[in-house]
C-alpha cells in the first residue's frame, strides 16, 4: 500500500496535470497575448534603439488592442489552439509564420483605414513581424511544452472494446494526458476483483479507470467504490474518452449519463446571449449575402430549369418540423428519398455554391424566425429521423436544442451521410452532437464559429 505522503503528491501532480490540459487553450491564448504585447514593446525599442516611454507605449497598445483580439481570432482559424496542432507541435512553426504574416497585413489595412490613431507604424510593423514570429515559437516550441509535470502517474484500466482501445493509445501516445497504463484487466477474462486487489495491495496504480457500463464490472462498482477509501482514484473511462477527442462514446454511456449531465438544463444566460448574437448574424449577414444570392440567383436561372429555392422539412427544437430554406443545388428536391436520390446529381452551378456555402446563405431567413441558430446540431430530414431514433441509442437527445448552421459535429467529422440512411457515420455524428450538449457555452461556440471560418477558407467540414 502507497504512504499518504506519495498518495498526496500523487494527488496533486494529477490535478495540475489536467488542469493544464483543461485549461491549455486559455493558457497558450495569455502567452500569446503576452507574446503580442513583449514583441510590440521590443520592436518600438528596436526602432528608435530606447527604450520607448510609458505615453509611447500606451499611443501604440491602444490601437493594437484591437489588433491582438483580432490576430487571437486569426490563431484559432489557422488551428494554433486545436488538439492535434498541440500534441503533435509538427505544423505550430508553419502556422505561426502564417498566422503572423496574416496579421501583420491586417494591422496595416487596419491602420491605412484607420489614420485617427494618430499611428502610422510601417518600419514598426516589419520589425514587429520579425520579433513577434520569435518570440510566440520561442513560447510555443521552448517554455509552453515544459508547464507539463513530466512525472506520469501510473494507472490500471478496467475495460475492453474500441473506445478503451482509442483511451489506451492516446494514454500511451500522449505523455500530456500525465498517465501511464501499468496493468490492463479485461472483464471478460477471470476474476476482476481477484486482479484488482493484487495491484492495489502490491502498492500499484494510483487510478483506476473504469468502464461501469460494461456489464462484468457492474456487479463490482460497490466493491471498487470502496477503493477511494484506500486511497485510490476512480476515473470513468466515457469520461477521460470525452476529455480526449471532444466526444461522447455511445457505448459508454446510459441514460443516467442524461441524468449527471443535465444536457437538456435551461442555461438561460447563455440562450440570450445566443440569441442576441443569432440576430446581429441575421443583419450583418444579410447585409453582405445580398450580392452572393443575386449572383446565385441569375447562375442558377441562366443554367438549369427550376426553382430558385428549394424548402425542405427539417426536425428542429424538441422535435417540432420547420421548413429549411436553401439555394437549389440538384436537379430536383429528392426529400431523401432514396429511389429518387438514385436519379438525382447535383448542377455545376449547384457544386460551386455548395462549395462556397452560398447555397445555405437564404437560411438566414430560418434564423430570423428563430427555427435555426448560427450554432447547433445540423437538422435532419424527418423521413431520416424516424429511422435513426430506432437505429440509434439515444438520437432523440439532439433534438434537446435548435439546430444550427455550423456544429461541432462539423468542424469535428466531415464523413458524414449525405441525404441517405447511415446508421454508423450518423451515430459518430452523434457522439460529437452530445458532446455540443453538454459542454455548449458562448466560449464553445465562438471557437465552432471560428473554425467554420477556418472550413470555409479551407473548403473543408460538412
């Protein structure tokens, strides 16, 4: 049996070790802030060689206040805050060169327009592009990487299937996640509490990560509750999963997973927010469609016979039919049928203007009449829906909230079904949907609603 000395050590270096994974977007976003403000303060040294005056200084922060939000915006575009940029570090050089140069060139549109400043800072940019790309791959490559405790914590996993296959290798993969497994025990191979008490008592793992739902463990949650009392943390492997890939496994998850997560809670804070930034979309969006759906418009007229919309019945929130507005893409409307879909291609009009999204664009329309937000779970076709709800565990759960025009599940999952049936790619879509459920927040969708961006710069995402 571990002392209580290791134990509390043990303890605490697992609570920083993810509280700097939990946190680590907002952590790399303060140094980069930091990064911006230490580069702006060097390059005006380095320009008048002395050190610049607290009145110069401030003349400069002010306007690139602004700047740093924006080039914060750009870093989430160019995915310098996405998980796989951050385990790998492989493209942050790449990016940051990118990302740098992208905002130098905003800064000086951003000041050519913008002359009241009383700043014109050309020979302060250059220098400024040069230092900055320095410093944020000094922050990013050198100091960031070692905030990790590089100690891992040693750990026994209960469980078998593909998800704990995926816990495994990641674990194994990702010395970030601060875990190490020692000893594996598969449930359907002997005794679980036999193998258990042997690693325990032999001043083995620290935590133990289980799978409850899988039903040989079960039987034993009491025994393995009363573990805590030994000084031994439990983890629920659907948990860790989650904390992982940003997703909720179907197989790892009950209905008392609805229950301790409270996906369908009124947060009404949040909702308002949300629809206060719905309606500013709706206005400046529209504003700027205008052009793009006049343009589309005469394309589609000019090349194929047909409406110029075409009105398709969607499920939304709780379960209640809208009708989805959109630029006509195919030939015809099949309403996912799947004879007529056989027969059904899409125009060389249509394939550019779901391409470019512009085909989407008379959805607002459905956001103004609050039946759709910028964020949420796409919305299905009802003929597809009655099928899934019995196909798939727990599909009913998304219809909890409005659906959007982005997702998580899109900026996450671009195999997705595409107007026919598909049990399987539509139950990972879920996994993503429930996930969105649970953790929505404005902070959540304004990062959705940037890397959309990112998609539609890239051509990428559903």
């Amino acid at each position: 049996m571990r002392d209580n000395v290791t134990c509390l050590l043990e303890e605490l270096l697992y609570r920083v070790t993810m509280q700097l994974r939990r946190h680590e977007t907002l952590l790399l976003l303060l140094g980069d802030l930091f990064c911006f403000i230490a580069s702006l303060w060097l390059a005006l040294f380095l320009r008048n060689l002395e050190i610049p005056s607290v009145a110069q200084l401030l003349d400069h922060l002010i306007p690139f206040s602004i700047l740093f939000i924006v080039w914060i915006g750009v870093y989430f575009i160019v995915g310098l805050y996405e998980r796989q940029t951050l385990a790998t570090m492989e493209r942050t050089p790449a990016a940051i060169v990118q990302a740098q140069v992208s905002n130098v060139i905003i800064a000086a549109l951003f000041f050519f327009f913008a002359p009241f400043f009383g700043v014109a800072p050309k020979t302060t940019l250059l220098i400024y592009l040069m230092v900055s790309v320095g410093m944020i791959l000094l922050w990013r490559l050198l100091i960031a990487p070692h905030l990790y405790p590089r100690h891992r914590i040693s750990a026994l996993l209960i469980g078998e299937g593909t998800e704990i296959e995926a816990i495994l290798h990641e674990i194994e993969n990702n010395p970030r996640h601060g875990l190490v497994v020692e000893k594996r025990i598969l449930p359907s191979e002997g005794s679980i509490m036999e193998s258990v008490s042997k690693a325990v008592e032999g001043g083995g793992p620290s935590i133990i990560i289980i799978d409850s739902q899988h039903p040989k463990v079960e039987p034993h949650l009491r025994e393995l509750y009363s573990l805590m009392f030994k000084n031994v943390r439990l983890i629920e492997a659907e948990h860790l999963y989650e904390e992982f890939f940003g997703r909720v496994p179907l197989s790892l998850i009950n209905e008392q997973w609805f229950l301790r997560s409270d996906v369908r809670g009124e947060r009404l804070a949040y909702e308002a927010v949300k629809y206060a930034m719905d309606l500013a979309v709706v206005v400046v969006g529209g504003v700027i469609a205008i052009p793009f759906c006049f343009a589309a418009a005469v394309a589609l007229k000019a090349t194929t016979p047909g409406p110029l919309f075409i009105s398709q019945e969607r499920i939304g929130r709780n379960g209640r039919t809208f009708r989805l507005v959109k630029f006509r893409s195919w030939l015809f409307d099949d309403q996912g049928d799947e004879e007529l879909h056989k027969t059904n291609r899409i125009t060389p009009v249509g394939k550019f203007l779901r391409r470019t999204r512009i085909d989407e664009l008379p959805q607002l329309w459905n956001m103004l009449r609050g039946e759709l937000s910028l964020i949420g779970p796409r919305p299905e076709i009802p003929k597809l829906v009655v099928t899934y709800e019995k196909e798939v565990p727990f599909y009913r759960a998304r219809h909890f909230v409005k659906p959007g025009l982005s997702g998580w599940a899109q900026i996450n999952d671009y195999d997705v079904p595409r107007g026919v049936v598909d049990v399987g790619k539509t139950s990972r879509k879920l996994t993503y949907d429930l996930y969105y459920l649970k953790h929505r927040s404005i902070v959540l969708d304004l990062h959705i609603a940037l890397k959309t961006v990112r998609a539609l710069l890239s051509r990428s995402g559903t």
